[in-house]
C-alpha cells in the first residue's frame, strides 16, 4: 500500500505564510511527479503546483511568486512553502504522486488533505 500524508495547514493571517508537507511512504518504486492540488468551498479542485523527479516546476497563475515547491527524493517528501498568503488561498490542500509501486504498476496517489485558512 502506498500513503500520502499532508501536514502544516492552519489558520494564518493575510500576509503570512505556511510550510506544507507531504510525505509518501509504503510500496514505492519511484515517484515521477509530486504536487498539490487545492478545492476551495464551491469550487473544483486545481493546481496548484508540480515538481518532476528531475526538479522541474511547474506553478499555477495565481501562486506564481507566492508559493514555492520542492520535494526530498530521499525521505519521498514534498513542501509547499506559501508566502504572501491572501484569503483566496483558503482552500483543502491536497498532495498528490505519479508513482511506481513495488508491483510495477504506476498510480496516482492522494493524500487525504490539510486545511489552509486565510484570515482577511
């Protein structure tokens, strides 16, 4: 089996910022792809940002600046460090990986969410 775990949400001021984590573990070959995703109340899920194995990111419009992805192919660990937080920031973020289990089979994985408030 293969687990996505998100921590570091919360409540913060506009302004201020939030360090998110995700950590995979269980049956993992490889991770192609890690990135998160965010689903405001009302709204789809998006987005947000990407980092390929190799390091290459990839950040929506609106974070472009703000936010800032990295990931630590050693622990199969990815951080969302969000800066300048505004109150449409407020969202459920969830983490996501393109990977390769032990059984060869490549996946998309989620993890079960971190909630980020914003205060205006």
């Amino acid at each position: 089996q293969v687990q996505l775990v998100e921590s570091g949400g919360g409540l913060v001021q506009a302004g201020g910022s939030l360090r998110l984590s995700c950590a995979a573990s269980g049956s993992i070959l490889s991770i192609y792809v890690m990135g998160w995703y965010r689903q405001a109340p009302g709204k789809e899920r998006e987005l947000v940002a990407f980092i390929i194995s190799d390091g290459r990111t990839n950040y929506v419009d609106s974070v472009k600046g703000r936010f800032t992805i990295s990931r630590d192919n050693a622990t199969k660990t990815v951080y969302l460090q969000m800066n300048s937080l505004k109150p449409e920031d407020t969202a459920v973020y969830y983490c996501n990986a393109d990977l390769i289990a032990t059984t060869l089979r490549r996946g998309d994985y989620w993890g079960k969410g971190t909630l980020v408030t914003v205060s205006s």
